[in-house]
C-alpha cells in the first residue's frame, strides 16, 4: 500500500520523506543534549531568552541544527561530483576544527613544541614503518609461496607462524620480543623489538593478502608459462605475481596505514617515536590533550599520504589490467 502510494503521488512522498528525515535529525540531535550555546553566539540578543528556556532553547537549537543540514545538503547537490568532494572534506574539516577549539588549547604551547615532534617523532616513526613495510612484505610473500607449498613441513610452518602472531595482540608482540628475548641469551634493543614485532605481527596478516592473491590468478597463466618453458621461479616473478598485484595492493596498502598507527605502541618500550613524544612533551606542562591532539592530526597527515601513493600504485596496476 505504501509503495503504491509512493508510486501515485512521488512529489508528496517525498516531501513527506523530507519531513520525516528533518524530524529525525532534530529528535537525534535533541536527544544527544547539544548545547544551543551557538545560537547565543550568533545572535548576542538570544542569550537571555536561551538561559531562561533551556529545554526549549534546545529543541529550537535541534531544529536549526536539521534545517541548515538540509540546506547545505540541497546546496551541495548543485555542485559538480568534484566540488561535492571537496566541499564535503571542507565543511567536516571545519567542524573538527571547531570541536578541537572548543576544548580551550593553548596554540603556542603547540607551535613551540610542533618542531621537536616533527623533527624527532614523525622521524622515527617512519624509520620504524618504513623498515618494518619492507621487511613484512618480504615475509609475507615468503609466507605465501610456503602456504601454496605441497610440502607438508614447510606448509605446517608457515600455518604455525601465521596462526600465532595473528592470535596474540601486537603490544604481547612487543613486550614477549623485548623482555622476553634477554632471557634467552640475546639482549635487543627497543628500536629492532619494535621493528620486529610490527613485521611478524603484520606479515602474518599480509601473508594471507599475498596468498589470496596469488591463488586469484587462473592456473591456466601457470600452465602456459611452463608450455613457454619458464621455470616456477619465473612464472612466479614474471607471470603470477604481477597480475596478482591488482589483487594484494588494495588490502596490503590499509595494512601498511594500519602499521603507521600501531608503530604508537613501541612507545610502551621507550622509543622516542610520535606517540611516545605526544605523552611526554604533554607531561612538563599538563597540556596532555594539545600534545595528543597534534600527534593525531600527524598521523592522520601521514595516513593521507600513504593513501595517496596506494591510489597511485593502483591506478598504474588498474591500467594494465584495462589493456
């Protein structure tokens, strides 16, 4: 009946699909007890009546809240995709910005110390990932070509491994590797445990990318590469692998983001990485939310670049595979 209705009167279903969306998000942000503080910001002359009335003042700030979404939703729709795109980044930006400025921070205790964290912090995380990218995807593929192995015991080793340090949490990594291996005999430093920890841990998981991906190409391509007379070395290098990349780049690109941030937790052993810094630099003069507030916005600069490049690598795979 309703879809029949919908069907014979489409302007009057929508516009009762408008209203009812508008009342839900003046239901939703009323319920969430957002403060119509804004409005006395706005208007100065409002700021009695809103103390007076505060529950009123709070639906009233609901409904404003609803209509100008709905505005800015209608005006969005004018623009090309492009400018959507950006307008939606802009606006979502400008909110967080406003978030973080209400919290009270003191800007200059972040300029004074936003050196120190770029030169020192964001240094030593991207040593500590970009080393640790490498040495996981070397893992990794080796983990897969042993996982697609008909051996037993090289198959047996390489489920063991992907099993345990897929099942224990990257900070047991971390501390097993760093206070654990001393007990052994072998004294490692914090920079290599962290290094060590972040490549097995995510080795494991990209193993299981690399194999998956290895395993989508059709055995036809391995069939007539040995017709050709390739050898399985070079079937691999030159004919599986490549095409398997359209595959393994997507996921394998989220798993090295993924690393960047979990690098934060090689500061529980004293590496004077990013996190590490934010923690401490916040500690001299009790401005922890502005050191942690920084760091994240670094990460998040770092995260948007390494996105940047994984597009980049499969826009070029992606054009192969049209040709």
């Amino acid at each position: 009946m309703i879809g029949r209705m919908i069907l014979t009167y489409p302007d009057a279903a929508r516009r009762t699909g408008t209203f009812l969306l508008l009342a839900l998000i003046t239901l939703t942000v009323y319920s969430l007890g957002v403060s119509p503080a804004w409005i006395g910001l706005v208007l100065p002359t409002s700021s009695e009546w809103l103390a007076a009335n505060p529950a009123l003042g709070r639906l009233v700030g609901a409904v404003m809240i609803a209509v100008i979404a709905a505005l800015n939703w209608k005006a969005l729709r004018q623009l090309p995709r492009r400018w959507q795109v950006a307008g939606v980044w802009l606006e979502l930006f400008a909110l967080l910005m406003l978030f973080f400025y209400s919290f009270n921070l003191s800007f200059a205790f972040i300029a004074k110390k936003l050196s120190f964290l770029i030169s020192q912090g964001v240094v030593t995380t991207l040593y500590i990932s970009v080393i640790s990218i490498a040495v996981a995807t070397v893992i990794a593929l080796v983990g897969a070509i042993a996982k697609l192995s008909k051996n037993g015991v090289i198959y047996g080793l390489a489920t063991f491994y992907t099993s345990l340090f897929r099942g224990l949490p990257l900070l047991m990594q971390i501390y097993i590797i760093y206070l654990g291996l001393p007990q052994v005999g072998y004294v490692i430093s914090a920079v290599p445990a962290g290094i060590l920890a972040l490549s097995l841990c995510y080795g494991a998981y990209m193993t299981e990318i690399f194999r998956a991906g290895i395993e989508s190409i059709p055995r036809g391509q391995t069939e007539g590469a040995t017709a050709l007379g390739l050898s399985p070395s070079q079937t691999m290098g030159l004919v599986i692998l490549p095409q398997a990349m359209r595959v393994i780049i997507p996921p394998t690109g989220n798993q090295f983001i993924a690393m960047l941030k979990d690098s934060s937790l090689i500061s529980v052993v004293g590496v004077w990485e990013l996190m590490y810094l934010a923690r401490t630099q916040g500690q001299t003069e009790f401005r922890h939310i502005e050191m942690l507030i920084t760091a994240s916005m670094i990460y998040w600069i770092l995260s948007i670049g390494l996105e940047y490049m994984q597009s980049r690598v499969e826009a070029r795979f992606g054009r192969f595979n049209v040709r």
